[in-house]
C-alpha cells in the first residue's frame, strides 16, 4: 500500500478569504440578539440586522418619540423588531425605573414579550364601558396608578386581538 503526498503551496502563496464587504448600512444596522433554542437542534445565529425599513421604524421610536403601529404577515420581522425597539428603550430609559412598560392584550403574548397584560398593567376591565368607573378603579390600585404615573413608553403587543 502505497500513500501519496498531497503538494502544499507555501505560506505565502496562499490568499486570505475574502472578507464580506461593509457598506453604510451594515455598519450601522442594529444587531438583535435572538432568542436561544434548545441545544438539541441545529445551531442557530445568535443575532440578526434589521432591515432598513426595520432600522426607520426604530428611530422613529427611539429618537423621534413617535408612537407607531406596525403589522405584517408571518415571519416578516415584527417580534425581531419589537424586541429591538424594548432593547433600545431600555437603554435610553437605563436611568429611570418603570418608564417603559410592556404588554400585550393575552397573557401568553405577553409572556413571549416579557410583560403583563394590558388590563392587568393598567386594571381596566377588557369590557369596561364606563370610563368614570375605570378610572376609579385605576385611582383605588395604587400599584397601577403608579404604573399610569411612571411610564414614559407604553409597548402593547397584538393590540387588536
């Protein structure tokens, strides 16, 4: 049995891999960090970037002070954005406790999200006509007229469900 010797090139003849272009955009497009899965499957990114329309939608938000509404089809970016949206909000809010606060109209929207529910968040009752009567529910729990007093950011999540 004989073993053939494979020629190898010296050190410098080989060329580095080529490094991915960076242009403007991908620079300054934010990093997200994903959530982990399970370490029984494949291994995924731990981040991602934002598209640009993503990356307006966030400045909007962050440097503008805008309340937005933003929808879209399944697998379109909505949770990756929003939760980028929290990131940034937290930075910039780092200082003041409670100005953000986060929640979704069921409790396992808002779990996913990391928050409560709106009704919980805010004791309104789903059904509530009566708004003298809510806001004197809102006025009897102390805990949620803080809430009402201290946040600057209000996120609600699947508003329309």
């Amino acid at each position: 049995m004989s073993m053939k010797r494979k020629a190898v090139q010296p050190l410098s003849s080989v060329t580095a891999p080529k490094k991915s272009k960076v242009t403007l955009e991908s620079f300054f497009s934010p990093q997200v960090p994903l959530p982990k899965k399970s370490s029984d499957g494949p291994t995924e990114p731990s981040h991602a970037a934002l598209s640009s329309e993503q990356i307006r939608v966030l400045h909007m938000v962050i440097d503008e002070g805008k309340s937005v509404f933003f929808t879209g089809a399944a697998g379109t970016g909505k949770s990756l954005l929003l939760r980028a949206i929290i990131r940034a909000l937290r930075k910039k809010f780092s200082k003041t406790k409670d100005a953000i606060s986060i929640t979704a109209s069921t409790g396992m929207a808002a779990s996913n999200v990391g928050g409560m529910t709106i009704h919980s968040w805010g004791a309104v009752t789903p059904k509530g006509n009566d708004i003298n009567l809510m806001i004197k529910c809102i006025k009897t729990c102390r805990p949620a007229l803080q809430r009402w007093k201290k946040t600057k950011v209000l996120i609600i999540d699947e508003g329309l469900l």
